[in-house]
C-alpha cells in the first residue's frame, strides 16, 4: 500500500505546563478499559498560533510538508489502528535520525506535540519526530496483552514499528539512530518497544513507567494493579528473562535506557523505578551498583550505570517529593543529550560491547604527538563514536587528525571523522593529536567510547 499524508492546520509546540494536559490522569487511569478500535486515520483540526505556517494543500505529497504536525495514513501493518503523526523541521538533516515521543492515557499525538519540547528541538537539531497516536477508548497503549510483549505478535508495537519504517523510507533515516521516549502510557510503551525490537531503537527515556512485562494480563484488561502498585518484584535476572523472551535467538547489541520516576507517584508507584533498573542493568549486562551518582538539579538523583558519561548504558532519575506527572519543560533536552542529538552533526550508535585503546606519546621541549588506536573488541558494529578522555594538566591540543577534538584542553571528547565512523568487531581506527605541554608528557589514563569504559594499553 502506498503512503499517503493528510494535512493538518500547523501548530507549534506549546510552551505551557503539562497539568493541563495531565490533570484528569490519575482519576481515570485506574478505571480504564479496553476499548473497540477507533474509525480509520483522520486528520487532526488544529488552531493556528503566531508562529504557525501555511497548512500543507490537500493533496498532500508522499513525503510530511515541512514544520508542519501531519497524519500520515496507509504506512503499514497496523493491527490496532494507530494513527501516526510526523513533524519534520524545514532544517531535516541528510540522514537524520528519528525519535518516537509517545503519549499518556487519556492523551494524543496531537498532544503529545504541543506539550512536549520534541518539535521545537527537532527545528533546532534536524531530527524527525514520530507521535503515534490510541484510537481506543482509553487512549493508553496496549503494553499488557500478549501480542503486545513479543516481537511481531500484533497490536500497537507492529504499528509503531510500521511509522518507524515508513519514516526510514520516505526520509533515508540513520537506522543506527532511531529512539523511543514517553510518558505515562508512554513510557510503559518505550520500555515495550526497547524489548520488542532491540535491533530497531538505540536508545529510550521513560518517564513514570514500569518495567516491559510489568503489566501484563491474561485476562484481555489493560489494567494490572499488582504492577501499577509496585508489588510486583522479581530479580534483575528474571526482569532480563522476559525482555529476552520477547525476541528469542537474538544476540545483537540492546539499546540503552534512561529512566525517570517521582517519589511520591500515586498511579505506578515508585517500586516499579527500581525495577526499571533491575531490568535494563541486567539486559546490558552492566552492573548493578551505580558507576556514578550525582544530583544535576534540587531534589533530583542520578545514577549512571555501566560507564559515568552522558550516555552510560542505564540513566535513572529519581524525584524527590514528586508525583506521577513529573515531566517538565526542559526534561527533553536532557533526554536528547542522553541520546546524542543534541548536536547538530550525528551523535553516537550504541555503546560498543567492549574497546580497547592503545596510546603513545612522542614528545619534545614543549610539544608531544599522541597516536591514539581505538579497537572494537566486542561483538557489534560500532556506528559513530565519541572518545573522551581527559588530557593530563598542562597539555593543550594544537592539531589533529582522524577526529575533531573539543575542547582544547582537560576533558576531551574526540569525534570521528566522516570516513572512519564504522568499526567493525575486532577492527581498529588510528587517530591522533599534536599538543602543547608544560612538563608533563604523558598520554591521559582512561578513555571511554560512547561512554563505556575501554581497556588501555
């Protein structure tokens, strides 16, 4: 079937607060049931703002008109009839990547885009914004049933998948660079399409969550209060067990998780955050005991799990004193950080499985050269990678090559160039920089590559 887009009246994100948007949640969620299906994909009237462009004709294109909130119709399998809504910024870079923001109960992808910073990030960065959007009843996400938790089994996930592939035709999307993040339903869903299909995402942020397989049911109800509780407990290998069971046979690479949760969340309660973790940790396979823990923000920790920087293996968030509906304006430029969009250039794939890094240094009076080789000693591709390391005292970085290499001076992050991005597993890339020195020569100590720790010699 070919794809087809309907036009909408354009409407930029909104600025305002989200307790509009969530406030009739936490009554409802715990009283919802499955709804029939809705009527097929429709256009979604929007009002038109200061900012807003020309709507796209009628006739719509094969491909979204630019900076402009769009359904598309007909993009593939779609066994619960989603709708699918696209905002592509006038700036989309070549190849850009894809993030997939998905909607709490009672919500839509309508607005999920005015609520949210996605859109206005996207004009910013180049990226392309997927909102799928529940025409059941209760406007939440089947992330309970059966078919829901394994790979191609039907219902919202195969939908879901079938934006992001018709997204990753229509736009020669970087598949290394397709990410999933939501909110409530949203969230629950995020975690459902990290297990369902690891070959696909690179990453996800959950915003109030609970772990892929926390609620599901038997019983054909989308609701499971032991989990929305958080009385369901199992140990870090069991959580792993049911992300696995979702896609048997497979041994590639798993996207990594960022995951955000209230203390004091009265609808999925806060047990199911540590839950989040257990899960995810043991999926990577990275420890359970934080590599790093800091607070970016009052009343907020953060842990890191598996390697300290901006993109460890597993981010997790916990608010102090903060309910369910915790997202807030200035959340999703964070959320993009922990992705690696928030360039304009690509960010990283995911982390490699394991590197190793072999430096030397040859150095003169007040110079030195550093030769630097970077090896894939894992088992997956890497797609674009960052090697930060930190410069010991006194050394500036004059020149290099093989990598751009910011800033000068302390903690250095290394970029690859546009010919030498891909190692393969067992495969390595030289690069190299020529610094200044006032005494001390020697090469840094540590180096990460997309955040995981590599061995040096």
């Amino acid at each position: 079937m070919s794809a087809t887009g309907s036009s909408n009246t354009v409407r930029r994100p909104s600025r305002s607060g989200l307790a509009v948007l969530f406030g009739a949640l936490v009554p409802l969620l715990a009283t919802l049931l499955l709804g029939a299906p809705g009527a097929s994909a429709r256009a979604e009237p929007t009002t038109s703002g200061a900012a807003a462009r020309t709507a796209a004709p009628a006739a719509a294109p094969a491909v979204a008109p630019a900076a402009a909130l769009t359904e598309v119709t007909g993009f593939g399998a779609n066994p619960s009839n989603l709708q699918m809504y696209l905002y592509v910024p006038d700036s989309v870079t070549a190849n850009p990547a894809v993030v997939v923001a998905v909607h709490y109960c009672t919500g839509s992808g309508p607005a999920m885009y005015s609520g949210t910073e996605y859109a206005s990030l996207a004009d910013r960065y180049g990226f392309i914004v997927v909102y799928p959007s529940v025409t059941r009843a209760s406007k939440c996400f089947d992330v309970s049933s059966p078919q829901a938790l394994r790979r191609g089994g039907g219902s919202d996930p195969v939908g879901i998948k079938s934006m992001v592939d018709w997204v990753t035709r229509t736009y020669s999307a970087d598949t290394s660079r397709i990410f999933a993040t939501g909110i409530s339903s949203g969230a629950m869903m995020t975690n459902v399409l990290l297990g369902d299909y690891p070959d696909v995402f690179a990453a996800g942020a959950a915003f109030s969550g609970v772990p892929f397989g926390c609620f599901a049911t038997a019983d054909g109800s989308e609701w499971n209060s032991a989990c929305s509780g958080g009385t369901v407990i199992h140990t870090p290998q069991e959580w792993g067990n049911l992300v696995r069971t979702a896609y048997p046979g497979y041994t590639g690479p798993r996207p990594r998780m960022q995951v955000w949760h209230g203390t004091e969340d009265d609808v999925l309660r806060y047990p199911n955050f540590g839950e989040e973790i257990k899960q995810w940790t043991n999926v990577l396979g990275v420890s359970q005991t934080p590599a790093a823990t800091d607070s970016p923000q009052s009343g907020w920790t953060r842990t890191r799990y598996g390697s300290t920087g901006d993109r460890a293996p597993v981010e997790a968030i916990s608010l102090q004193g903060v309910g369910h509906n915790l997202y807030a304006y200035g959340m999703a430029a964070r959320v993009l950080t922990f992705f690696g969009l928030d360039s304009s250039g690509p960010g990283p794939g995911p982390q490699p499985g394991a590197c190793k890094v072999t430096v030397t240094t040859n150095a003169w009076s007040t110079g030195l050269t550093g030769s630097v080789t970077i090896t894939n000693t894992g088992t997956a591709r890497i797609e674009g990678w960052k090697l930060a390391f930190t410069l010991p005292s006194g050394q500036t970085v004059t020149n290099g090559w093989g990598a751009t290499y910011a800033p000068a001076s302390g903690a250095v992050t290394a970029t690859n160039a546009t010919y030498n991005g891909t190692i393969a597993p067992n495969a390595s890339v030289g690069i190299g920089y020529q610094a200044n020195h006032g005494g001390n020569s020697g090469p840094p100590t540590a180096f990460t590559v997309n955040g995981t720790a590599c061995a040096v010699s």
